[in-house]
DNA sequence: GAACAACGCACC
DNA sequence: AAACGGTGCGTTGTTC
C-alpha cells in the first residue's frame, strides 16, 4: 500500500526540544491525522511492504524515531526524487512542487503565528542579525491538523507525479545508455543510508570549542580596537563605507564588484601589507571562526553531545549533495608548522570520535580522473596509473610549472575562461589564451570532450551522466555541462558507494558520520580497522570505469578529525 | 521593520 | 570568441 505520512512538530530540533504534535496519513482508502503518533502509524511504518512518500523525508524520521517508531516501510523522499525529476528548480520546498501539480501554497499556519504574534524575535548568542522563532505549539488542532492533511495530499500526489515523469524519462532511453531508473533506485536507497548517518552523528570535544571560541572573541576585539585606532572613526563596521574613505586617503585604488561597488575583499587586502589590510583581515578571520563555525557547533549540538547535521540528498542541482545546521563540508583544513602542531587552534580539533577513531576515506583528484576516464585520454591516463600526480603530469606536457599547471586543471573543471586564467596567474591575457590553447593542443581528447558536452547542452538542454542522472544546462552557459557531468558523476559514484559501504558496516560496529563529496568518514571501533580495505574496495568499485580506475587514500586519527595519519596495514 | 540584494569566505 | 562550477552562512545595505 502506498501512503504520504507528514508530521507538524513544535520545531526543527528532535535531538534538543522539540517533539511532534501530530502526525497525518493520506492514501486511497483512509486519510486520518491523530496527535503525536498513534498505533496505526507505527504500524504503517513498521511494514516493510508499504511505500510511504514523505517531503524531506529525513526530518519526519528523526521525530520518529525520537519516540521510538520502528520504521521497516520503504521511505520515498518526495524532495530527493524532485531533484531527479527536474534538475533545475530553484526550490523544492512542497508549496512550491505542489505548485507545478496544481495545488496553491496553504500558508494558513504561518498566518495564524503572524497575526497573533507567537514568535519572539532574538539575537542569537554571538550573533548580530535578530531572528524569529515560531511557537508551533500555539496553533491551535483546527487549524493545525487541516493544515498537515493537505500537506500529505500534496506528497501523495507529488509522489504519484515523479514516479510517472521519472517512468517516461526512463521509457524514452534507448536500452544501451544510462538509465535513471537506477539513479531512482540509488537515491531512494540512500535516504535511509543518510538518515542512520545522520543519527550517528559527530561527538563534539565540548570544552576545546569554548575555549577556541573565547580566543577567537578576542582576537577579533582586539582587532576591532586597533583598527578604530587606525583609522581613528568609530564605531567600527565591517563594511565598504567605513573602508573607502581610509584607503582613499592612503592613496590606495580600489577595485570594483561587478555591481560597481568598491570591493574590500581578501583579494585585494591581502597583496597591500599594510597595518589596517591585515588588521581587517584578522578581523573578519576571528570573526568568521568564532561565530559561523565555533558558536554554530554550540549551538547546534544535540542533549546527546552529537552534531547531527543535515545532509540534503538533493542540495545540488547536478547531484552533489550538500550540508547544513551546521555546514560540515566547508569547515577549515588549516595547515600549521610541524612547532605548533601541539597548540595549534584547528577547527577540526572540534570533531572526536565518539568510538575509538575516525577513518577517513577520500578518492585522490576523483573528477580529474573521471574527466580523463570520460574523454579517453589515454597518454594522461598512463601516466596518472603509472603514479604521476595529475598536475606534475599535465606540468610535464606542456612544460610548464606544476602551479600553472595546476591552475590550469581546476580552471578547465570549472569551464573557466582565459581571462581569468589570466588574472589568477598574474599573467596578460594574450599569454592566457597562448597556454589555454597549448593545454588542449596537449589532450585533445579532452577538448573534443568539452565541445561535445557543450553542443549537447546547447542542442538539447540538458545531459545524462554515467549512472544515468538527467541535468539540465542553463540555456545561456552551456560551457558548464563538461562540470555538470564531472561534479555529479562523482556525486553518484560517492553516493552509489555509501549505500554499498552502509550495508557492509550492517555487520560491524563502525559506522560511516560524514561525507564530504569525495571523503567519507567512519567512526570505528579499535579492532576493526581490518574493513577498511574492504570499504576502500567498495569505493573504487562503485564507477566502472572504462579506462582509468577510481584510486581511494585512508587516514586514521585516534583523537579528532584533524591530526590524521595514513592507514599503513594496506599497502597494495 | 522585515524581506531582499549584494558581498565575503569557508569547503570540494 | 568567450564564459571559472557547486554549496551554506554570516554581515551590511537597500527597499517598500
């Protein structure tokens, strides 16, 4: 039996306070909404033969599983599918997916809060942008379960419209290509991988994070001083109408954005040296550090002393996924010298294995590889299989420095231009196009790779990746294709990968907690480090490459995400 | 006063 | 001929 389940809760923090209030079904035979959840939710959920459409499917789970419902029920994330249906929508919020099926948005609940006013509007700690934050709990049941029926009819019917739409997509591949059924299947798979991630969750070493938050506070009050001293206005702000008038009396240009207003970015800061550009630059460091990723780790840990962050399935529109409350895959990797290893401050210091160790698995130089596994670029790929390192290789053929030629790898992953090959390598432009067109003179199976991405975004608007993953182009930047079929056909080797590896830890007490995009951590238990070849094997498997292999490095730290060493009991 | 744009910066 | 890709999260500034 197919069903929409759709829980309203008292707020979006299972692992903190909040709980749910009531829980509706919607299928043929009988829609119901009850408070909290009753049997016959348990028993819905608890069938393994029952197919239940959920919209983010992954928080109604967590308050789930928060009151102890077993959850055996296929679960089909409705805002996962929507992304394999329709690359490019700017938002998969239900009230906007309705939208294309015909239902208005049911904005009923907000307007009750708004109109009797049960928020309060704060300044979150460390913060300085005031917030509003919903009593749920006031909304009284009649408006309140009216409200979440309609929301599973909206699932309900959603659902029923991706798996038609998805069903054509696939019908109308010819059976020798890619298929999306099999992304279908993947992702749906995976919700469940990423929801008993989720639940694991990352230990927080508490007591370090205060303390580096502390520091930090002072860092950047201390930088606020010196540079009110100066420029000798007060009070300091961090803003281009405070700067200008300091750097135009210095004599100092300044560049401009594309919107034509003065820019005070890094880039331009950072090659002055004077006083106030690096006492602006200490700012905004200790500022970011101490608010966006100290005080966020504080604030967002669970009653169990767990980050439980939210990997969104669908964040990206190619099929990278992408991570939130609190963002784990952009928190710093700082380099320090071998002297300060001991007391450097690193953020990642933060993050303890809550077992005995992490292990961290990550694909070396993953979309450069599968770029020239794409393209057929056999002489690179020679080179990368004999042990070459992929920017020393392009380096050598086009005798260049490995820096430029660095440079000129990620340039061409992201579609970049000569003009800003020029700009990132101090160089004129006449000299960018020179070496853009020696690099391609150099592989030219990965040109003919590029152009051919290209045309097909133009002539047909969108691409199918290795698994089978539809992507739409922009119509007016088809030179993102080639990234589009990159970028996310790592997602999917990545996520095909998870699920296996997922299965395989069903039968150990280590369990994966992070991805972040070509890594993968484990939180493992001492004694079992013997799986990891077998979960590296699993990795490397998950593309079938036709000509050059997916390669997969393993660091192991016994104390944080940070002070890794490389797993040696595998030298192949 | 709140929503929206623009900017800046961390990651892959 | 030329076009750097994708995120999340915080601030300041603008607008209605």
């Amino acid at each position: 039996m197919i069903y929409a389940i759709d829980t309203e809760t008292t707020g979006l923090q299972p692992y903190k306070k909040d709980k749910i209030l009531c829980t509706a079904v919607w299928s043929e035979a009988r829609q119901f909404v009850c408070d909290g959840v009753n049997d016959e939710v348990r028993t819905i959920l608890g069938d393994p033969t029952n197919t239940v459409f959920m919209h983010n499917a992954k928080f109604d789970w967590r308050f789930f599983n928060q009151v102890g419902v077993t959850v055996n029920a296929k679960i089909i994330c409705t805002m996962a599918l929507a992304r394999l249906m329709k690359s490019d929508l700017h938002s998969l919020s239900l009230a906007n997916l309705g939208a294309l099926i015909g239902h208005a948005k049911d904005d009923s609940v907000k307007k009750y809060l708004d109109k009797n006013k049960h928020y309060v509007m704060e300044i979150p700690t460390g913060k300085k942008q005031k917030r509003k934050n919903y009593d749920f709990s006031k909304v009284p049941r009649e408006i309140l379960h009216p409200y979440a029926l309609q929301d599973t009819k909206v699932t309900y019917e959603l659902g029923l419209h991706e798996h038609k739409i998805l069903e054509e997509i696939s019908n109308n591949t010819p059976p020798n290509l890619p298929n999306v059924k099999d992304v279908v299947i993947n992702e749906n798979k995976l919700t469940r991988v990423l929801f008993k991630m989720e639940h694991e969750g990352v230990k927080i070493n508490h007591d370090y994070v205060e303390h580096q938050r502390r520091k930090e506070v002072f860092n950047y009050m201390t930088a606020v001083k010196k540079i009110e001293n100066l420029t000798g206005v007060r009070p300091f702000s961090d803003s281009r109408f405070y700067y200008a008038p300091a750097f135009k009396k210095a004599g100092v240009p300044v560049p401009t954005t594309d919107k034509g207003n003065p820019t005070f970015a890094k880039s331009v800061l950072e090659p002055l040296k004077t006083p106030l550009s690096e006492a602006i630059l200490a700012y905004r460091k200790a500022y970011k550090r101490a608010n966006t990723y100290y005080q966020s780790y504080i604030d967002l840990v669970g009653n169990d002393g767990l980050i439980h962050c939210n990997f969104r399935q669908a964040g990206a529109y190619h099929g990278r996924m992408s991570c939130s409350d609190p963002n784990l895959q952009n928190v710093p990797k700082e380099s320090v010298d071998a002297e300060d290893l001991e007391d450097a401050a690193l953020i990642r210091r933060c993050f303890i294995p809550k077992r005995d160790l992490f292990a961290m698995l990550d694909y070396d130089q993953m979309e450069y590889r599968l770029m020239l596994d794409y393209a057929r670029e056999m002489e690179m790929i020679e080179q990368v299989k004999s042990g070459v390192d992929v920017h020393t290789a392009a380096a050598e053929l086009m005798r260049v420095d490995r820096f430029t030629a660095k440079v000129i790898n990620f340039m061409l992953l992201y579609g970049g231009g000569a003009g800003k090959l020029a700009e990132t390598l101090g160089i004129s432009l006449n000299d960018a196009k020179d070496l853009k067109r020696l690099f391609f003179a150099k592989l030219p199976n990965v040109k003919q790779f590029f152009n051919n991405a290209t045309r097909t975004a133009e002539t047909r608007g969108y691409i199918f990746n290795w698994l089978g993953r539809r992507v739409y182009i922009p119509k007016d930047k088809p030179y993102v294709a080639a990234n589009s079929l990159i970028a996310g056909g790592c997602a999917d080797i990545m996520k095909v990968a998870m699920v296996r590896v997922d299965a395989l830890l069903d039968d150990f007490e280590s369990k994966m907690c992070l991805n972040v995009h070509d890594e993968i951590v484990l939180d493992m238990v001492r004694g079992e480090e013997n799986v990891l070849p077998l979960v590296r094997k699993i990795m490397v498997d998950a593309y079938p490459h036709k000509y050059l292999p997916m390669s997969v490095g393993i660091d192991v730290s016994y104390t944080s995400w940070s002070d890794k060493k490389p797993y040696e009991h595998d030298t192949a």
